[in-house]
C-alpha cells in the first residue's frame, strides 16, 4: 500500500499508529485477499512490524510457527 491511494485506507492507517503507539514508520502495511481455499503465499520473514489485514477465504497465517486461522476482515499486528 501507498500512502495517498485512499484516504479511507490513510485514516485506518494513522487510527492503528495512535492506538498501538506505532512511532517508528519502518512499516508494512499489506492486504491480502483469497478468493478461495486454494491461495498461498510462500513462507517468508517481515523485517519490520506488519498490519496484516485478510480478506476472502479463511486461511492459516504462520507467524513463528505458531498457526492463526485468518477469516475475512480479520487483522493481524506483528513484529
């Protein structure tokens, strides 16, 4: 996501740095959506903190080997 693309998104955004007290800006920012059971993304590591918002089919988030059942509309705050 970049910041300017939508205001609505810029909103939510600066509403999860006040109430997690999120100073440092080195952040990812990432939807994903999953138009069914069949979706993946490949394992990986975020060297900074992440909000992760999930959209579409439910799905299993590894973080730290440890299993989260994502559903549609659920976010994640990591790192």
């Amino acid at each position: 996501y970049k910041q300017g693309l939508s205001p609505a998104m810029d909103k939510v955004i600066q509403k999860l740095f006040v109430e997690y007290g999120i100073a440092d800006r080195t952040s990812g920012i990432i939807t994903n959506w999953y138009p069914d059971g069949q979706g993946n993304l490949g394992s990986h590591r975020h060297d900074c903190w992440t909000a992760l918002f999930s959209f579409g089919h439910e799905r299993i988030l590894t973080i730290d080997n440890t299993p989260l059942l994502m559903q549609d509309g659920d976010l994640c705050i990591f790192g």
